[in-house]
C-alpha cells in the first residue's frame, strides 16, 4: 500500500510581468555604432585591392601626418606644462605672503619685549 501523490499541473508558463518597467529604469538606449563596419563577407578580390591601394597610395601621406600629429602633441604638452607651472607659481605666491606677516609680527613682538625668551 503505497500512497502517490500527485502534483497539480503547472498552468503558468511565462510572463512578461515588471520587464518593461526594469528596461526603462536606466533607460533603453540605442547600441553605438562602430567607426568602421565589417569587412566580412565582402567580396575577397574588393578587399585585397583596398588593401593594397592603402598600402601603396602615394596621396596618403602617413609620415607626413603621423610627425603633424606628433609636433601638435608636444605644442599642446609645452602649453599644458606652463599652465601648470603658472597655477603653482601662482599658490605658492599665496602661501608665501601668510608667513611673512606672522614673522613680521613676530618680530615687533620681540623688538617690544613681549616675545618668549
């Protein structure tokens, strides 16, 4: 004598209920588009020639460009570099003032007699 229990049958399969409401909490944005689509599937005598004519194309001047790019790079860095050097001539200005008033002070003080010995 063996007792089987039997379980109902599920009647709910799925549901979509709170999903959208979790999407838009930080919003549904559109997927960024890449800078340079795929070259995949594209017909592999095309490609072998765009290859070669980046390769081998006189009017792309790379070494021309890349020392452009280098020399604008160190004039933005000297720029960069003095700017800073100016903002922390410029604190240090203002630091150096705070003592000397208190040395000054200092000094009266001592001149009177009142400084500690």
């Amino acid at each position: 004598q063996f007792l089987y229990f039997i379980a109902m049958a599920k009647s709910k399969n799925h549901t979509n209920h709170n999903q959208t409401r979790k999407a838009h909490r930080n919003g549904i944005r559109k997927p960024l588009r890449q800078r340079y689509s795929s070259l995949k599937n594209i017909n592999s005598v095309y490609r072998r020639n765009l290859r070669r004519a980046r390769k081998f194309d006189p009017s792309i001047r790379k070494e021309a460009n890349l020392t452009k790019r280098i020399a604008l790079r160190v004039e933005k860095k000297v720029e960069i570099q003095q700017r800073i050097k100016a903002a922390v001539v410029a604190k240090k200005m203002s630091r150096g003032r705070k003592p000397e008033k208190k040395k000054a002070a200092k000094s009266k003080a001592k001149a009177k007699g009142k400084g500690k010995k």
